[in-house]
C-alpha cells in the first residue's frame, strides 16, 4: 500500500484560539483526525481534551499522543452527534469547549480503499466510520427519485437528473461497486472544460455527505454542545461547503438572538441568547496557509461563547432526504 501523508491541520491555530484554553479547562475535540487541534489545546498546560472520531484508524492513530499526553487525553469512537453522552460517560456534564473541523480527513481521501476519491480506483465505500450502508449500497438501492435529490442537494449538481437517470440504467447491466465506475458513468453525463474541476467531484460529494449523514451530524453536533457548553464556553466549527457553512451560521444566528419559543410550544417564554457570536464574518486562511494546503482553500471558522441563557428548543427536523429512508425504499 502506499504510504498516505498525515493530514494537515487547517485553521488550527485560529479555530483553538478562539477556544481560549486555560489550565484546568475541559475541550472536546469532537473532530480528532491526526490530532492537529488536540496537540494544539494539549499544549495548554492543565488542559485535558475529549477526542472523539468515529473512525476507528484515527483513533488507533492517536494512542501515541494518548501515552505522551500523561492522561490528559482520552480517545473516543463514536459520532459526534453523541458527544453530550460522551461527556456524560466520563463523568462531565459541562464543558469550556467544543471545536469541530468538519468533513474528511486528507489521510481518508488519499486512501483508495476508502473508496472516497474518484482518482483512485477503489471500492464504493466512503464510510467514514465502519457501520451502515456504503455508497456501493446507495447506488444500488436509491430510486432514481431520490439519487437525483441526493445529488442536487448535498452536490449541487446542475445535471443531477440526468446523472441519476444514467446511474439506474448502468446499475440494471452491472452493479456498480467501484469509483472508478460511477465516475466513467459520471463523466458520460457531465462534461468539464480542462481547466475546470472532474466532472465527478459534485456526484462524489453528494454521496460522501449522504453516506455519513453529514448535514444531520452537523446540525446534532451543535445542539448537543449548546446543552454541555458552560456559560463562558466556547464553540468552534471549521467547515468546508457552503452546505455546512450555512447550517452553522444558521444556527448561531438563531442562537444570537433572543427565541420567541418553538412554534410547536406556544406556551414556552421567551429565551434570551444562548451565544455571544465571536465571528460577525468567519475567519478564513491566509494566502500563505492556502500556498502551502490547497485543502485549505474553502475553509470558513466561526465562533460562538456560550451565555447563561438555557439551551433554545431543537431546530426543525431536516427537510432533505435521509439515509434510514432512502435505504427502506419509503
Ligand atoms: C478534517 S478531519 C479533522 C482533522 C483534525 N482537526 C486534525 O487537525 O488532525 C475530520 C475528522 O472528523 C471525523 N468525522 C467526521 N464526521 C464525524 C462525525 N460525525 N463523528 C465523528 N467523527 C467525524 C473524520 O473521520 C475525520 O477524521
């Protein structure tokens, strides 16, 4: 196999920052990767640091640093939409921050037998923890309906029709089982001018976000920090899309203000602010962090502290296509 290079950390410095780590504070990096924020906050002396991953070689990844860090950090498998249970494991029903830096890490996508990357041929996996269905299952089970919806929606895809259309007529010759396939069906629907990006990269996208339920992690995520932040607390999310961007903003945006209640609990009074907004514009990287990690390019941070308002009601259950229905074909 060939070696694949550690990833890159982006917006490290800022995103920790913002977290503002003191000695005996409590941080959950609920992204861990190859470590890069939790080194970071680590660094702090004092700190102690959740890393959560809910791949399994990003944790086995980080023992080394679990053995240097003289039992500062503890390492946990598992989604970080469950991140209030997992502090509740440990024994922490507050914390002083959450950081998050959403999406792949570079060692998944250089990794063919992830199969995340349509320039490596490998199998229609994508998974980024190892349960659930992969986008091989996606691909063969997703009506025509809803693959077009997944497309447009978590890709952006213009062609997304015509994409899902050729999807279901090379599915009914031969099951599609490998990147390389889907991207050749891909790249006979949508054409790119040489200097433009593979006509794949918005399919691709689409499928990755779906299979690992993405947006709806996300949007858990930053629930389940609201109700485990101390007042003080700090939020920090680095995310790559605008997909990702606009449910962050969105939510600190409600959460900024004062809640006239839930629609659904007319009775609820009013609630005051549960976050002081730290980025009015997200911080994004420097030319020099761009020249030296293209990856960095899309990234956007932005940043909250939590007041003594109690947690506002949950936002509206997702409207875009969810993967426990699409698998059961309802
Ligand atoms: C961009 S990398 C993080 C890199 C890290 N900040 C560093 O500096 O090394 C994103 C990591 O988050 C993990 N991840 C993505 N979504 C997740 C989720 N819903 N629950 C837990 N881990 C997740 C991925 O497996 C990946 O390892």
């Amino acid at each position: 196999m060939t070696p694949v290079a550690p990833h890159i950390s982006v917006l490290g410095r800022e995103a920790v920052e913002m977290l503002d780590p003191r000695d005996g504070g409590i941080y959950v990096d609920a992204t861990f990767g190859a470590g890069g924020y939790s080194r970071l906050i680590l660094a702090v002396p004092g700190t102690r640091v959740i890393g959560i991953d809910r791949d399994r070689s990003a944790i086995t990844g980080g023992f080394d640093l679990v053995d240097r860090a003289d039992g500062r950090l503890t390492l946990v498998e598992d989604r970080f939409s469950n991140l209030a249970d997992i502090c509740a494991a440990q024994g922490l029903n507050a914390v002083d921050g959450v950081v998050m830096d959403i999406g792949v890490s570079s060692m998944q996508l250089d990794q063919a037998a992830r199969g995340f990357s349509f320039r490596l041929s490998g199998p229609l996996d994508m998974r980024m923890g190892h349960a659930g269905p992969t986008a091989a299952d996606v691909i063969a089970t997703a009506s025509e309906r809803d693959l077009a919806d997944i497309i447009y929606l978590f890709g952006e895809e213009r062609h997304s029709r015509g994409v899902a259309r050729a999807i279901v007529a090379a599915r009914k010759e031969a099951p599609i089982t490998t990147t390389q396939a889907l991207a050749d069906i891909v790249a006979r629907v949508v054409r790119s001018k040489p200097n433009e990006i593979h006509p794949a990269t918005r399919t691709f996208q689409a499928l990755r976000i779906f299979v690992n339920e993405e947006l709806d992690e996300l949007q858990r995520a930053l629930t389940a920090a609201e109700h485990v932040l101390k007042p003080g607390g700090r939020l920090a999310v680095v995310s790559f899309h605008s997909l990702e961007d606009r449910i962050v903003k969105n939510f600190l945006a409600e959460r900024g203000k004062v809640s006239s209640g839930s629609r659904h609990l007319p009775e609820v009074a009013q609630l005051a602010p549960s976050f002081k907004i730290l980025t009015k514009r997200p911080l994004t990287p420097s030319e020099d962090e761009i020249a030296a990690n293209p990856r960095a390019r899309s990234a956007k941070l932005r940043a909250a502290e939590r007041t003594e308002a109690s947690a506002h009601a949950e936002s509206a259950p997702p409207s875009w296509p969810t993967l426990e229905r699409v698998m059961r074909g309802g």
